[in-house]
C-alpha cells in the first residue's frame, strides 16, 4: 500500500518537491491508481494540474479515462515542455501516459518541477509489447523518490501479470489498443506467444 508523503504548506520557495512513478503492464491499474492520488490532492485542496500525451485518443480527447471508467480532466498536450510551461503555480502535476513522450525533455522536465517544490506524479508502461524497457520509464524510475509497480493478472492462466502481449501483427512501437490488440501475460505465458493457452499448452500443464 502507497502511504501518501505529507505536503505542509509553506511558500512556493520552501516547499520540498519530489517524483512518484507509477508503472506495471496494461491493464494493470496505473491510470486507476494515478486517479486516486490525484483526487486526495483535490480533497487536500491542493493546486492540481494533470496532462496526457494528446496521441491518447483512446477513451477521450481531453479526460484521462482507466480501464474501470474512472475519469479526471486533463490537457492533451504534444511535448514535456508544454507541462512545464502550463504547470504554473500548481503544486500537484500529474502526468499519464508518460512513456509516449521524448525521453531526455520529460526528465527534465519533471526534475524541473520536482525541483521548483512540486509534487510530480506520472503513470506509464515500465514494458512495451516486446518485453523491453519502454521509453523513459526507466530513467524515471531511477529519479523517483517514490516508484509503485502495479500488476494485472495472466489472461492465460491467472497467474500475476506484468507484460503487455500484443495479438495483432504490428510491429510499430507505439499502437494504441485496448483489450482487442493486448492482453495482459505472466512472464511464462508472455514467452510462450501463440502457444499459451493451446491444447499443447494445456496438455503439458495438466500433466
């Protein structure tokens, strides 16, 4: 269970700033979690400003929407640098999707925010459909002072999921899917591709 750093309020000049990533595979409940913190931070009645890569087009033009239907405004925005540039006075920024964005300018962005006193909360995929390390996320993770890997759960056995397996045949690096294109996998079943699920696969499991 994350346990939400305390903020006290003092001038922007005092305030302590930090980085909190949230990552795991699709499915797994990053937006979900991302939504919640950003929420406590309304509730705090806190400056809060939220952003997402505007290629994310999947559930809503502008809103960030998870997977179980939680929604949160947001601003689309086509670089790092335009969240440094409408962040403003807030204390609170989050940031989905992060892994969709240029991995050097949203580093250091984010140490920009983090630096100037800010609370910088980003959720994104730590893996993309290849099992490999995804965009920024690992440098992002490095800089956190807080990191929180979330899991889904294997489509193919049940087993604790932290990979992306795509069904369709692309090989682009960045294709925009729900349950239709992806589906989450355990590390064996990820490995195992086409075969995981098959009679064979079965056979040998129930043996």
């Amino acid at each position: 269970m994350f346990i939400e750093p305390s903020r006290r309020r003092e001038p922007p000049h005092l305030r302590t700033g930090w980085i909190e990533v949230i990552c795991g595979s699709m499915f797994s409940g990053k937006t979900e979690e991302l939504i919640r913190r950003l929420n406590r931070a309304f509730i705090a009645k806190l400056s809060v400003q939220i952003f997402k890569p505007a290629i994310d087009t999947r559930y809503h033009e502008m809103n960030i929407v998870s997977h179980n239907d939680s929604v949160i405004q947001s601003r689309p925005v086509q670089s790092a640098q335009q969240i440094f540039e409408l962040a403003g006075d807030s204390e609170v920024v989050g940031i989905d999707e992060a892994q969709f964005f240029d991995d050097k300018e949203l580093l250091e962005v984010c140490n920009l925010l983090a630096n100037s006193g800010k609370r910088v909360i980003l959720a994104g995929l730590d893996m993309d459909f290849e099992g490999k390390p995804f965009g920024c996320m690992p440098q992002l993770m490095a800089i956190a002072e807080y990191v929180t890997k979330v899991h889904a759960i294997c489509v193919v056995c049940g087993d604790i999921a932290s990979y992306s397996y795509r069904l369709v045949t692309s090989k682009e690096k960045v294709l925009l899917g729900e349950t239709d294109s992806y589906e989450a996998r355990c590390r064996r079943c990820f490995q195992l591709g086409e075969k995981a699920g098959s009679k064979e696969w079965v056979y040998e499991n129930n043996d």
